[in-house]
C-alpha cells in the first residue's frame, strides 16, 4: 500500500497529469508524469474493466502496481506526480515481470535519481 501523501486522488491533480504530462509506454503500462511542486511522489493508477470485468483482478492488478512503485520511492528523485494506464494483458504477467516493467518506464521518463 503506498503512503497516503504518495497517491494522487483529486480528479483535478489527475486531469492536470494528462493535460500537461509527457507520456510513456513500455509493455502493458502507460506512465504519465509531470513535475509538481512539492516534496513529495504521488501516483494514481487506472485499471479499466476492459482489462477484467472482474474487480478482484482488478484490484490485484492496482494492489501489485501500488508496491512495485513503493519500493522504487526511494530511489526516485521528488516532486513528481504519475498516473499509471494499465493495458490488456497485464492480468496475465507475473509479479517479477511487472517490477521489471516498472522499473524500465520509471528510467524512460527519467523520474529516477542518478
């Protein structure tokens, strides 16, 4: 679970995101981020029903995203807000894969310290 000043939930912060963020896709995920000013991360992830009309899949999807991203906080530079598109055929990667995923999107949008 990530920290409650680490999730982005007003839907004006989320607009805001994909208005102004630059995009980027590496497998199933799309990352949209764009610079805050704050001293902290904060992400949003979207899981849609095109993915699984089932919310427990859902829900393991976002609950498997939520900690890939907690345990990269660290090694990320701040100030950032994201939001995380998941893609048809995420249901089916494994966590090791999903890690790996997050990690390459996280280098492409450069959000990761030196």
């Amino acid at each position: 679970m990530l920290a409650k000043e680490n999730c982005l939930r007003k839907k004006k912060d989320i607009e805001r995101v994909f208005k102004q963020g630059k995009g980027f896709k590496q497998g199933f995920l799309f990352l949209k981020t764009v610079k805050n000013n704050l001293k902290v991360n904060r992400f949003a992830i979207v899981v849609s029903k095109k993915i699984s009309a089932k919310a427990v899949i859902r829900n393991k999807i976002k609950r498997r995203l939520r900690a890939a991203v907690r345990k990269r906080l660290n090694k990320m530079e701040q100030g950032w807000d994201g939001v995380i598109v998941v893609k048809p055929g995420l249901e089916n990667e494994n966590f090791k894969k999903t890690q790996e995923t997050i990690d390459e999107i996280f280098k492409k949008a450069k959000c990761l310290k030196n």
